[in-house]
C-alpha cells in the first residue's frame, strides 16, 4: 500500500487601514505562497494627497506595493496622507489696506477649510464696489469653503464727487491756470486804457 501526502495551501491574511480614504479597486484581502505578484491599489481621500503605504513593506511610505509570489504570513498595510495645501489671493488692484500696504496678500490654508474675506481696501477718487473671484462676486466679511487656488481682485466705482472734492489733481491744476488766465487778460485790458489816456 503506497499512501501519498495531501496538501493543502495555507491561506494568509492582508489587512489594510486606509484613514478615511476609498479604493477605486479593492486590494485582495488573502493570499497563499502559490499567489501570482500582486500591485497594491493605491486609495484616494479628498483633501489629501497619497505619500504611500507602510506595514508589512517598512516604516518609508511607498506607493508601488508588490506582494510577490512566494511570500508568507499576515501582512498588514496602512496608508499615509498629507493635507492638500491651497494657495489664496486678494489683489487690492489699486487700492491700500487697513495696515498701510498695497500689494497683493497671499495666504496658504488647507483643502476644505473656510476663510472670511477681508475688510476692504481704499482707494482716492473710488468707492469700493466688491471683490470677484471665480467669475463671482464676494463681499468682505463673506465666508467661503475653499478647495481650489483661488484669486480675488477688488472692483472700483469712480467717485461722481472727486471734482468737486478737489480729488482730482488733473481739474485743480486747470482750475489754476484758468485763473492765471483770466488774471492776465485783466491785466492786458488795463494797460491798453492807459495808453489812450496818455
């Protein structure tokens, strides 16, 4: 009698913590040493970007994963995020801030979060109207939900008034040389009266 060994394969497990993020595709769960070379699927998570798995591969994350033919044993996978970092403008155009400054104030904030824009700039001659970004229009002390770069550039209205203020450099500037004008023609017309009396 010939009695003959009978094999079975041991099955392992692969666990994975995503933190918060989702898999497209799903990664299998089990494996055994006979398991053709599988790639890790990497995840997705909104507001974050993948840097990589650690686990069963090392303490360095790392997006490309492959859990090759002839391996053993549980394996546990963990992925690692960063926050997404967005970039946001206001443009004065023109005009100065409360602090004295006049450029552009740039802030750096993370995916998601929400921002109030800004008291608004003045500017000599113009009547603040409002800030536009994205093709809309925000008013200061307005809050918003960000989640992509964003600029915002202030809208001005001319003061209707700025002439009559004495705003205007330009008017005044001819205001006296209308003056001066007038001043010398007088003068002419005085001279040529005392000639024919002489």
């Amino acid at each position: 009698v010939t009695l003959y060994a009978q094999w079975k394969l041991t099955d392992y497990n692969i666990e994975y913590d995503l933190g918060g993020g989702t898999l497209s595709k799903a990664n299998p769960v089990t494996y055994t040493y006979e398991t053709d070379s599988f790639k890790l699927n990497n995840p997705t998570k909104i507001g974050y970007n993948f840097i990589g798995w650690t686990g069963s591969n090392g303490d360095t994350p790392e997006k490309n994963v492959t859990v090759k033919k002839g391996s053993s044993g549980d394996m546990k996978y963990t992925a690692n995020w960063e926050p997404i970092i967005l970039t946001i403008t206001f443009d004065p155009n023109g005009g100065t801030w409360a602090d004295g400054t006049t450029g552009k104030k740039v802030i750096n904030i993370q995916y998601g979060s929400t921002i109030t824009i800004p008291d608004a700039p003045k500017k000599n001659g113009a009547t603040f109207e409002y800030f536009e970004g994205s093709n809309n229009k925000y008013s200061s002390g307005q809050k918003i939900k960000v989640t992509s770069n964003l600029e915002f550039k202030a809208h001005w209205s001319t003061n209707s008034s700025s002439v009559a203020t004495g705003d205007n450099n330009d008017i005044s500037g001819l205001i006296i040389l209308m003056t001066i004008s007038v001043i010398g023609i007088g003068l002419s017309i005085r001279n040529i009266r005392r000639q024919r009396k002489i």
